[in-house]
C-alpha cells in the first residue's frame, strides 16, 4: 500500500499551482475590485455562465436526443432555424429574465427585442444581446458551435421599461461581451473592457475554471479565415487579397462558425473576414449579435477589428438589431495590410 504524501511535504508554489480558480470566483474576485459595484453585472456574468452550461448539455446530448434537425421555421434575418438554435434562445432567455439584472433582452433567433417584467424593487441596468447558436449551419454535422453575448447598460430611466435606443448603442460602449465555444472542449471567453479570459467546463465539477488567463492575439501567425468559395464573389480589393495570402503560402482555415475561427486566431494569430458579397452586399454578420462582441473581444486581446469601409467596427452606430455589417479582423499587422489593399484596389465610393 503507498504512503501517501503529507500536505505539509508541497511546497507553497505547487500547492497554488493546482489551485482551481473557478467562472464564479473569478467575477465575484473581480467585482471586489470596484468600490461602487452593485453586484448586478456580477450576478448577470454568472447567469450567463449558468445559461451556458444549460446549452452545453443539450449540445453534448444533440447526437443522442431528437433534438437536431430543423425545426420548419425561419428567424428574422431569414436563415433556417434549427431545433438546437430555439432551445438555446429559449434556456437563455429563462436565464436572464429570472434574477432581475436585466430590463431587456434582444435575439438574434426573435425580430424584436424582449422587454423583461421589473422585479419589485430591483433596478434592472443592463439590456443583454445574444446570439444563442451561432454556426448553425453545423449544428447537425457534430462541428463546433457557440453563443456571442454581450452586455450594454440602459440609456432609458431605470424606473420605467426598456426601449430600443438601449440596444442601438455603440461597441465602444459595450460593458462586457462573451462567447463560448461548444469545441473538443467547452470554453467560455470573456472581457468586461480589461484585458480577456478563458475558462474551460471540467464536466466532472460542472464547473468553467480559469485555464486562458490574459488572452493575447500572437504577433505571429499566418492563417487567413474565409469563405474562399465565393472568391468569385468578392470585390476586387478581397480576391487581391486572398490571391497575396496564396502567394504568401499562408494557411487558410475557414469552419463557418464564427466562434470557432475566432478562437484559433486569438490563440493562433491571423485574419477573418466576412466580407460583402452578391447575395449579402453589407456583409453577411450582424453588428450587435456577432462583430461587436467579438470585435470588443478581439481588440482587448491586441487585435484589430475593422469593416470593409475603413470603420472600426466599434464606432458604428447601429440603425437596427438586425443591420449586418462587414468584417475584417485578427493580428493588427494583418489588418493593416487589408486595409492598404482596400486603398489601393477598392472601387470610389
Ligand atoms: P448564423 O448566425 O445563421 O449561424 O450565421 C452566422 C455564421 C457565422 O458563424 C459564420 O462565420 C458564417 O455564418 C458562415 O457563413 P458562410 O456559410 O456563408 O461562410
Ligand atoms: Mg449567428
């Protein structure tokens, strides 16, 4: 039989080294850090931790259940809704609206945004957006999917109902944006506006621990993320562009879930693009379901996050939930470098 080792036989530093930081922990020690914290956007990051954990199971179970398939309805932009995309609205929905953070709630599943009761007493401050399935064209293929969310404060009086001019803000105003990724593993990544970070579902704690502290783009890293079958598609300045990281020998890693290849950049380096085509002149991505979020996210990792026009995606004013947008984002000496094909071959405007 072994001895087994005494507690006191760890020196400090491996002891701390194993020691488990979890999502919960992590968002109360950081709300620690703000004298005039109420507490409501912590209690609303942990909703949202909870919500994720709800659709991982159904995500995990999709194979097993007769849960995939679609579901012969259309959301609002006009794509196929899957069963799994109306699940995870509908878990994340029940999430946010019990605890009382929240005043409203805009989908990318549902056409209008979703006022939420006030709870008798509670000021609710914040509006949450969410893409609850993004990718859901691989849903049923058992490829990697996620959720965006992202978090703005009202601009409407805390005392009555929420309106649209909450939602239609600025990314540059954005309190917090997420996503998590339903990979080999379940990883939720997120940024409040210092610095980003990563945790990873242990499904035998149940728990996302900490396991990306400070997320930084690489300088380095040579990928390029498009849909090259519509190369025919683009506008000259994209095909120029793609045609260079050809020439370059660059490598091209294209999922179509936008989570996903969001992910490999943040970790290995490189550009993803969405740019506009026939079918979607203005891009085919959502400003305030998936470019906003994921730019704020990008940006406080190191990188860059611009559109087609030259516009960092953060400053665009949305007109409407669903407005689309372009995208070209990643390692900043990568967008600087589409930025000057842009220039050189864009036709005048
Ligand atoms: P969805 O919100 O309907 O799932 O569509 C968004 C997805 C993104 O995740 C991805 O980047 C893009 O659509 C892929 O589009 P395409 O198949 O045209 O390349
Ligand atoms: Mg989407």
């Amino acid at each position: 039989m072994g001895k087994g080792v005494s507690l006191q036989h760890l020196n400090h530093n491996e002891f701390s080294m194993k020691k488990i930081v979890t999502l919960d922990e992590f968002i109360i020690n950081s709300q620690t850090t703000y004298s005039d914290s109420t507490g409501q956007l912590t209690r609303l990051l942990r909703d949202l931790g909870i919500a994720a954990k709800i659709i991982n199971r159904e995500v995990n179970l999709a194979g097993l259940v007769n849960i995939i398939g679609v579901a012969n309805v259309e959301n609002q932009s006009g794509d196929e809704v899957k069963k799994l995309d109306i699940f995870a609205n509908e878990r994340m929905m029940e999430c946010l609206t019990m605890s009382g953070e929240v005043c409203g709630i805009a989908s990318e599943e549902l056409e209008d945004f979703v006022k939420v009761p006030k709870i008798p007493g509670k000021d609710s401050n914040y509006v949450v957006i969410i893409d609850p399935l993004d990718g859901s064209s691989n849903i049923d293929v058992n490829v990697s999917v996620g959720t965006i969310f992202s978090i703005f404060r009202r601009k409407s009086p805390a005392t009555g109902e929420c309106d649209i001019n909450d939602f239609l803000q600025k990314g540059s105003e954005l309190v917090a944006a997420g996503y998590v990724l339903y990979g080999t593993s379940t990883i939720l990544v997120y940024t409040t506006g210092e610095g980003v970070n990563g945790f990873t579902l242990d499904p035998s704690i149940g728990e996302f621990c900490l396991s990306h502290p400070n997320i930084k783009i690489p300088e380095r890293g040579n990928y390029y993320s498009v849909n090259q079958g519509y190369y025919l598609k683009f506008d000259l300045e994209m095909r120029r562009y793609i045609d260079h990281c050809s020439d370059l020998n660059l490598g091209l890693r294209y999922i179509g879930s936008m989570v996903s290849d969001i992910h490999r950049i943040m970790f290995h380096g490189g550009i993803f693009l969405y740019p506009s085509t026939r079918k979607y002149p203005k891009g085919k991505l959502r400003l305030l379901y998936e470019c906003a979020p994921i730019s704020m996210i990008v940006e406080q990792a190191g990188g860059a996050s611009m559109d087609c026009n030259l516009k960092r995606i953060l400053d665009l004013s949305p007109g409407s939930l669903h407005e689309r947008c372009t995208v070209v984002m990643g390692r900043p000496a990568m967008v600087k470098e589409m930025k000057e094909f842009i220039e050189k071959y864009s036709a005048p405007k």
